[in-house]
C-alpha cells in the first residue's frame, strides 16, 4: 500500500506500480511468477492496468481492468481469487489505485444521467437524511456520531500510511464546516490519492513461496442491489446484509467469530449502517458500543482499525484492497501500535456507487482468516 494522501507530483500510474512492486517485495516472489492480473480503478481512462504493468515490467500478462464504483479494487481481488479457484492461474495480482486529486476539487460530483442527484440526492445528501432518519428511529445522538470519525482518526494516527495524522475531539467535529446537515467535514471521507496490491496463490503456490506467511482468503462475495420496488428502509442495508450472509457461508463462520473488520465507513452514518448490516452489532446499538469503547482497537470487536475511510482516506478504486491489507498485517501481526491482540478472523466491507431506482450499485465482503 501506498501512503494515502494528495499525491500532486505523481500519477495513478506510479502510484499503483510502488503498490505492486511492495506487494511483491511482501511476498518474497520473483515477479515474473505472477501469470495475470486485475486493476481495479473508477476515473483513471482507459488501459489503466496495462500502464501499471508496463511500468514494472510485466506488460503481455492477461490483465482485465474493473470498474465497480468504490468496490473496484475489492471486485478486482474477487476476480483474483476466481481466477485461482478455477484452476486458470496460480498466483495473481490484484491492484487498486485511482488519484483522485487530478479529476476533482471538491466533492465527486453525480453523473448528468442522474435525475435524483440533479435534485439533490447527491451522497452527502442522503447519507444526511439516512442520519436524521436513524436519530428519529434509534435515540443516536449528535455526539454519539462524532465519535467514529474521533476514533478512525485516532486510529489513522497509528497508521505511518494514513491520509491524516492528527486526532480530533467531539468538539471538533461538531464545529467543523457543515456538508449536509447534519453532516459535516468531519463526517465526510476526504479526496485521496493511493495504491494498494496484493498477491492472491493457489494452495500449492502457496506452499512454494509463501513461507508460511499466506493468510487464507476464505471468502470473497460480491452483489448488486436489488430494484426498489417499494420505499425501503433508510437505516437498514438488505445488500450488505445479503453479501455478508454469502461470505459467512462460505467462509464456514458466522459474524460471532469476526475479530475485527474494516467497513466503508464513506461517511460517519455509514459505519454505523454497515456494521450492523454486517450483524456484528444489533441493529440500533452499534452507537451506544462505539461510546462505550467496543469498536476500539483494544475493545470488544475493533472497527477501522487502519483509520478507516474517515482517516486513511478514500482513493476508490485503492479503497478495497487497502482494507485487505489492513487485515494481512494484522493477522500477521505486523500492525505495530495498532496491532489487535489474538487475532484470527478479519473482514472488509466495501460498497460504492449509486443508479436510480436500486438499493446500492455493488458491494463486496471479503473474510481473511489465519
């Protein structure tokens, strides 16, 4: 993984080839092992990927760019992995990497095609009214919100890698400009610039280059939303639900033995909505834990423990691969000052993008275990 962050005198190019070239390093490989790849990215244009390979020397390998809204980089790994699984490849490349900085000043803006976003329902838009919504429906308050983006942040500072390396108070959140009410700067992920990469093996290529380093990738799910046919809650996720229960299954787990997990925390309501989508909290609790300190790294069941979206910071198509590199090293135990003790089963949940009349464009779960 690259240092997130605005990145003014590089491009995505350079940016995915030192995520690449590091996951190789990781790996202990010669590069020239790796028989195909994915790139993962959302407003890089064309050959994206090809540019990276070229750049590293490994341009004529069978590449496919991906392009699923901020879960490109994990549908990227999920193509990896079926690549694997069919028996077509035995050690793969996925890489995700987008620079932001250079498509836009401010917000990402809605495509022209959108007629709910050419009204207002723009993202910071509806995950506001998803807040208020919520605060009606459950008692969360104003302060209890503030909370998550003062840990993420908190635990980007542990991150040498992180877009932010300053902590923040409840205060500061609340007296931070307004976005959308009852939003505001710091409720909102930032515009990033990175890369990240990782190597996904066979059982037997792992057996010959991993060195007993591999972490097994025991699940790696993907789905769109489904057509809304009818007004559908604003502070429930059926698609993460969904996603999640295909991933548990596959993995032979249920939420109960998740150790800690990295979600699309795109905004601070959005941490709160996924986690319990994913079952690891009951629905209208999850606010209530992160006060008590549950979703600390040394708490119950840790949440963001890279900083999140909030505090790593948010390069889309980077996004969903720096989540499974988050879970590696901790299941390596290589975190450092953030290192969560014992352990052994980590998830990501990354969902993105938004079309008229469904529930969500993609959502992706991955579950890691050691």
């Amino acid at each position: 993984m690259t240092r997130f962050g605005k990145h003014p005198d590089r491009d995505a190019t350079d940016l995915g080839a030192e995520a690449l070239l590091g996951a190789v390093a990781d790996a202990g490989i010669d590069a020239r092992v790796i028989e195909a790849a994915y790139c993962g990215h959302v407003f890089q244009g064309m050959v994206m990927g090809q540019r990276i390979l070229a750049q590293v020397g490994l341009a004529g390998l069978p590449l496919s760019n991906v392009e699923n809204a901020c879960s490109s980089g994990a549908t990227a790994i999920r193509e990896a992995s079926l690549a694997v699984r069919a028996g077509e490849h035995d050690v793969v490349v996925a890489v995700g990497a987008e620079h932001l900085t250079s498509q836009f000043r401010g917000a990402l803006t809605p495509d022209p095609s959108d007629p709910e976003a050419a009204v207002g329902a723009t993202m910071p838009g509806v995950y506001a009214m998803r807040a208020r919504r919520y605060m009606e429906e459950f008692g969360m308050t104003r302060e209890q919100l503030a909370l998550i983006p003062v840990k993420n942040k908190m635990n980007a500072t542990l991150n040498p890698l992180a877009h932010f390396h300053s902590s923040i108070t409840v205060e500061d959140v609340l007296e931070s400009r307004a976005i959308a009410d009852p939003l505001r700067l710091h409720d909102c992920s930032p515009v990033t610039d990175g890369a990240a990469a990782v190597i996904v093996m066979s059982d037997s290529a792992a057996k010959k280059y991993a060195n007993g380093r591999a972490v097994r990738l025991a699940a790696s799910t993907l789905r769109s939303g489904s057509v809304d046919v009818e007004p559908t809650s604003m502070t429930f996720e059926p698609l993460t639900r969904d996603t999640a229960q295909d991933a548990y299954e596959k993995a032979g787990i249920g939420p109960e033995d998740v150790d800690f997990c990295e979600v699309h925390d795109c905004f601070s309501i959005a941490e709160v909505l996924r986690v319990e989508g994913l079952g690891l909290f009951p629905q209208g609790e999850y606010p209530g834990a992160v006060e008590r300190g549950e979703a600390n790294i040394g708490g119950r069941l840790p949440v963001n423990p890279s900083g999140g979206l909030l505090g790593k910071g948010h390069p889309l198509g980077g996004t969903g691969v720096a989540q499974v590199v988050e879970l590696v090293r901790q299941l390596r135990g290589e975190s450092g000052d953030r290192q969560i003790e014992g352990a052994r089963v980590g998830l990501a949940h990354c969902r993105g993008g938004k079309a008229v009349g469904i529930e969500g464009a993609a959502c992706t779960v991955q579950v890691l275990i050691r």
